[in-house]
C-alpha cells in the first residue's frame, strides 16, 4: 500500500521566449487565466538541467477554473533561448504533446481556427472511437485536443485544461516502471501498432508506431482534485527508426514542453516509492532548502523531479501554501490537510486571481 497520493496533474511546463505574448495567446486559446503565482528570481536547484548554473527566469503558473491542469509559462531572463532544430515528430523522445480538454469537439475545432493556432486534422475517431485533433501554437508546440468530462465551473470558454500528455519512449514497458507503478495510470484503454489517421500531417505520420494509452482505474483525488480532474498518459514508441530527443543538448526552461507536474501528498514516502522503483529524485527542493518549503512569492510547498527512462522530466508538487483571495490576504494553509478534495466553495475563490490578457 502507497502511503503517498497522485492528487492529479497540476500543470504542464512550457518554456516560452517571450512570456507575456505567449501567456496572452493561452489566456485567449485555452482559457488559462486564474493566476496562481508569478515570480522573477533564479532557480537555484535546478542545477543538472541548467548547465550548473543558477539562471534567471520570469515564471507564472495560471490555470482554467473549468477544470484541468494548468501551465508553468518559463522564461530565461539573461539567457538567449535555444529552440529545438526542426519540428516535433512522431518518432521523437520526450514530451511530444499536451493533452487539452474541451466541451464540444466540433465547436473547438471552429474556434481554434480563429486563434491563430494552425490546425493539423480536422476531428477523427482516435483507437477508442473518440474524436480529437491537433493544432500547434505561435511556437510549434503541439496540442491535442479531446472532448473531456469532470468540469469545476464555467467560464464561458470553450476550453478547459490539461488532460495528459503524448510522451514519446523507445521502451514501452520500462516507461510503465514510472507512468504505472508510481504514477498510478495502470488502465490500458488500448495498445496498438501502425499508422494512424487521427495522427495525419504531423510529421512521422507515415512511421509505425505503438501507441499505448493509459488511465487510472482509481480516480485521483486530492485537495485541488476538483478542479484537476482526471487524465491520460500516451506512450509512443517508434517500431522503426529512432528519432531525437527532444531536450538533448538544450536546457530546462528552453522552447518547449519541459516537464509534466503532478500535485502530490506524501513527498517523503513518494520519495522511497521512486527510488524502489529506479527512479530517484534528481532535484529535491525539501533536501535543498533543509526541510523548509520552497516560496514562489505567492505560493510555496515542496517539489522534486525525476526522469523518466529516456530522461524526459516528472515534477511532482506538494502545495504547503495557495493564495485564495490574494487582495484580502487570504492564503489556504494545506501543510496539515489529508489527501482530500476542498471544499467546491473554497475553491471557487480562485476566480478573484483571474486575469485579462496582460498588458
């Protein structure tokens, strides 16, 4: 029995060179506009992704009340960013995509059109039979889009949040070591090889590949759940030729999707958890900062990474401090509340951090 808990995902990291343009385009596109914190300061610890150096960045974590996971939006401040060469493929190791929720498949499909988003498939039953698409941003960061459930509030947007991700691996079994055995997505809603038409126009749609996609038999939950919501993990494993990887050679925070973060409880049995199954911690902010939290200024907590077989990085989260109404000064102490979902009321307070396009 685990004596931690996957609360959900909490946010997807996207390392941006312009954080203000990007940020306005995913306030717009997918709703993300309940500001959770920002910060400028340097990440001290990230050391091993960072060339053994400390580095600052600008960094705002914003989230779609409706439900889903949010966005860390990540920018260098002395730092030219280096973008990948080429575009993603299919073949490729890493993040390849995020999941992104929404209402109706066919309404989003129409409103993406006028976003400035360049729209890859039009809606096309995937292996279980539901409809999806892709689209990129400004930035060729891919997307993909799926008709979702387990909605918080309405905004009125057309989108909601983060639902999972595509990763591409070279092994599919000793990826599962880590998005399985710790991670908990031990569903297998299909595992299938070839080409696949809901994956035309993106580039290595003509390599076979396996893709596996997984769920979690037992929903997680945890105190921001209720708007977290469920999600899927896709394992895409090339059956021919291997493609990049996709951070080699770059840093954290370089353009890109640069990690996948899941809110947790139980940091210090999390902690056993991973390194019982081979994947140890390579950052811990609990480690570096002597037991004491991490603050970003507006929320704080404790956080950790690892890597997946193939490197691609898991940050995982627990929230010790969250501003609710920031202008009365408001802040939801969670260092000593179990694993369980908050009060809807309590958390629809979030709406007074909402925010227009930045200016």
């Amino acid at each position: 029995m685990n004596d931690y808990s996957i609360c959900g995902i909490q946010q997807a990291g996207i390392g941006v060179r312009n954080l203000k343009e990007s940020w306005n385009w995913y306030i717009g596109t997918f709703g993300m506009d309940c500001k959770i914190f920002e910060e400028e300061a340097e990440a001290k610890i990230m050391l091993p992704y960072t060339g053994n150096q400390a580095r600052k960045r600008h960094a705002v974590l914003a989230v779609n009340l409706q439900g889903g996971g949010g966005f860390e939006v990540w920018q260098y401040k002395e730092r030219e960013p280096v973008p990948l060469k080429g575009e993603i493929s299919l073949i490729d190791i890493g993040i390849l995509a995020c999941k992104m929720k929404v209402k109706d498949i066919g309404k989003a499909y129409s409103f993406f059109r006028n976003t400035g988003a360049v729209i890859l498939n039009e809606p096309t039953a995937d292996p279980s039979g539901r409809k999806t698409f892709y689209m990129k941003d400004p930035s060729g960061n891919l997307f993909h889009i799926n008709e979702g459930d387990g909605w918080f509030m309405d905004t009125g947007h057309i989108s909601g949040g983060t639902c999972g991700a595509v990763i591409g691996v070279t092994d599919i079994e000793k990826a599962r070591g880590l998005y399985t055995d710790v991670l908990g997505y031990d569903q297998v809603i299909y595992d299938i090889t070839g080409t696949f038409p809901d994956l035309a126009n993106i580039p290595g749609d003509n390599e076979p590949v396996r893709r596996v996609l997984l769920a979690n038999s037992k929903s997680f939950t945890g105190p921001f759940s209720k708007i977290f919501g469920q999600s899927m993990m896709e394992l895409i494993c090339s059956i021919g030729r291997k493609g990049k990887k996709i951070y080699e050679g770059r840093y954290w925070g370089d353009p890109g999707f640069i990690h996948i973060c899941f809110d947790i409880k139980g940091f210090d049995h999390l902690k056993i958890r991973c390194s019982e199954k081979g994947f140890p911690f390579t950052v811990n902010s609990k480690e570096s900062f002597k037991g004491q939290g991490f603050d970003m200024g507006e929320a704080g907590g404790h956080f950790a990474y690892v890597e997946d077989p193939d490197g691609t990085l898991i940050e995982f989260v627990e929230t010790l401090k969250l501003p609710l109404v920031k202008k009365l000064g408001w802040y939801l102490d969670l260092s000593k509340r179990k694993a369980e979902p908050l009060p809807g009321w309590m958390l629809k307070m979030l709406k007074f951090s909402r925010v227009k396009a930045v200016k």
